[in-house]
C-alpha cells in the first residue's frame, strides 16, 4: 500500500489504488450501473458532489469514477487500521465540528495539483436529497474556480434480501449518474460570504436539478 507523502498532501497513486479496489469490492458485491462517466473533464481539478444517504456512496463513487478521487471523510472513520488504509489510498481526513485548515489546505492542494475532489456536500449521511448543503463546497468551488460534477448515486429501496438492514442487497443494482459540469462561482471571483451563499443556492439547484432528473432517467424515486 502506497503511504502519503511526509507533507501530509493525498497520494494520488494511493487514489488510484483505492480506485482499483472499489473497482473489484462494488462489482464483487453490487450491479453498478453507471451512467454520464464521460461527463467528467479527463483532466484538471474537479468536484464530484455525491449525495449522501449510505455508507456505500464514497466507496462506490471511487470505484467507478472515471479518475482516481479524493474524498473528504470524517475523522471518526480515521481510527485504527481504517484509518491507515484511508489515508494509504489518498483519502482526506475531516473534523466537522471545527473549520478544519489542514483538510482544507490539502483538498485545495488537491485541486491545485490539478486532481479530482469528492465531497458530500450535506455534510453527513441523510434523505440524500441535497436539501440541505454546508458552504464548504461553495468556498472549495469559488476558491479554486473547479468546475462541479453532481453525482447521484441511487438504489434499491426493498429491504428484502438485505444480509445488513443498512446496506442493498447483494447483487442488487446500484445506478451511478454523472451530471454535466458548472462553475459555482458568478464568475466575479467574489469570495464574500454573500458570494458563499449565493454561490451555495446555486449549487443547491444545480444538483437538486440533477437528482431530479437522475431518478426520472433510472426509474428510482428514492435514494438506498
């Protein structure tokens, strides 16, 4: 397993790694079905903002994006041999109840080297709905000027076959849309708390839109 470097910045080949090994752990387990991959740019920084309604998301999202990401992860994951394995595949470890700087400089460092980051940006597992959005991913989009890749990951609600009550069952198919890039900013390159705020309302949009239209396209009006 490839460490991160001494600086504490992600390993991109560590990313890569954990792409490889979602690649075989959610199609070992699941059906993905993913569909708009080719939406993401091939190259310079991204944001892939994935809603949040499972523990699958992250895991499933970095095994099937088309590039090796980075996600922004609570540290209560960090703990023991978990830990270790996060941060040997490029995982970025975050305090959410602090304004964290170390994550934020690394997940900035990440988009300045030109790489891909992944954020949940309701901040923590819920409906999966994006109804409610933290302004973390607005100052990561304005400050950076990456593009917003919106990513709805969608699956069966038939709780029926399930070995684990909190996860689909195995074999089940799990549809992964990518949606079309946006810039979050109003292209002022205002970085004001009321450039934050408008600029989170129109990611709120933006990727309630995508939801929307991802669950009109697959069939499943609900999230896992």
């Amino acid at each position: 397993m490839t460490a991160a470097p001494a600086s504490g910045a992600p390993s991109a080949r560590g990313a890569e790694v954990g792409r490889r090994i979602g690649v075989g752990l959610m199609h070992g387990l699941w059906r993905p079905r993913v569909l708009g991959a080719w939406k993401v740019p091939v190259s310079g920084p991204v944001i892939l903002a994935v809603n949040h309604s499972h523990n699958i998301d992250g895991p499933m999202v970095m095994g099937v994006a088309p590039r090796p990401t980075h996600f922004l992860i609570k540290k209560e994951a960090f703990i023991g041999p978990l830990g270790n394995f996060l941060t040997g595949i490029g995982q970025l470890e975050v305090d959410r109840a602090t304004a964290d700087r170390t994550a934020i400089t690394r997940a900035l460092g990440v988009l300045a080297d030109g790489g891909v980051l992944g954020i949940f940006p309701e901040g923590t597992r819920g409906e999966g709905d994006f109804a409610s959005l933290r302004a973390g991913l607005a100052y990561f989009a304005v400050r950076s000027g990456a593009p917003i890749v919106p990513v709805a990951v969608l699956g069966s609600t038939d709780r029926r076959g399930r070995l684990i009550t909190a996860l689909p069952p195995l074999r089940s198919r799990v549809d992964v849309v990518f949606g079309d890039p946006f810039q979050a900013g109003d292209g002022s390159g205002r970085r004001t708390r009321k450039a934050l705020d408008e600029a989170t309302e129109r990611i709120q949009k933006q990727l309630s839109a995508h939801l929307e239209s991802a669950r009109h396209f697959t069939g499943r009006r609900a999230t896992l």
